[in-house]
C-alpha cells in the first residue's frame, strides 16, 4: 500500500508540474540578407519569466538554432550575458523586420548591459559568430509571424 501511494504521488507530482513547464515551442524564421534567405529553428520566448531565463545555463546551441524574445510591442531593452555560457549574437529586430542593430559574438558570463540601441519588438539570439559568417548585417529583414513587414 505504502508504494502504491508513493508512485501515486510522483505520478500526480509530475503531472502537476507538466501543467506548469511549457515545452519549447520552435518555429522556422527566416533572415533576407545581401547573401541570401537563412532559415533558423527558433525557441519563441513571449513571456517574463522565459524572457528572464533566456539561454541561461545552456552548454550549447546548434547552429542554425536560437531563441526569439517577443516583447509584443516595440521598446528599448537591455541583455546581459549573467549564468550564459555560450558566445552569442544579438540581432534586434524592429516591429516591421529590420534589423536595428547586431552585438556580435558577447562575452559569456559578463554583467556588462547589451542596448538595443533604440525601440525593438524582438531580440534573435544566434550562436556567436553567425551574422559574420552568413554575412547577416543590420538593415537586413527578419520573416516571421510577428513582424509587420512580414
């Protein structure tokens, strides 16, 4: 008896906290550049709590893969690097698409503040050194569901 209440306990534990944990979500996102259309699976990060956590303590992240931060409405924001262990690229995306501005290749762990350097509505996280070498420069058109020039 003593062990059936205890698997009926881990089996209502686990399910309570299924509710709770929300799987992460991947879409397919293209980059339009002067090199041509480069396709990303994406995480899709829409609310504080996935925002605050980001690819905090994260050992990797395959190329071609990132993680998309939707703030819903365009506004200044500010990254940092704290408990991330992989170097990455920032590109921050305006409401209509355009690439506002990249931080190429940030300092794992550092607490130095990452501006976005004027309104956005979203932030792509890329492994460092992918905007270089697929030639992914500011000006350049995110398509994806959320973007107005989409």
């Amino acid at each position: 008896m003593r062990a059936f209440l205890s698997i009926t306990f881990v089996v209502a534990a686990l399910a309570i906290t299924a509710v709770h944990v929300r799987a992460a979500e991947m879409q397919t996102l293209e980059i339009a550049s002067k090199t041509g259309v480069h396709t990303f699976a994406v995480e899709i990060v829409d609310n504080d709590a996935a925002r605050e956590r980001g690819l905090m303590f994260r050992k990797s992240l395959p190329e071609g893969q990132g993680m998309l931060f939707d703030f819903k409405t365009e506004q200044p924001v500010n990254f940092w690097m704290k408990n991330t262990y992989i170097p990455l690229d920032m590109l921050f995306i305006r409401q209509d698409g355009s690439i506002l501005r990249i931080a190429e290749n940030t300092t794992p762990l550092s607490t130095r503040i990452i501006s976005s350097g004027g309104p956005v509505r979203a932030v792509l996280e890329l492994i460092g050194g992918t905007a270089r070498k697929l030639g992914i420069a500011p000006g350049d058109r995110v398509a994806y569901r959320i973007f107005s020039g989409h």
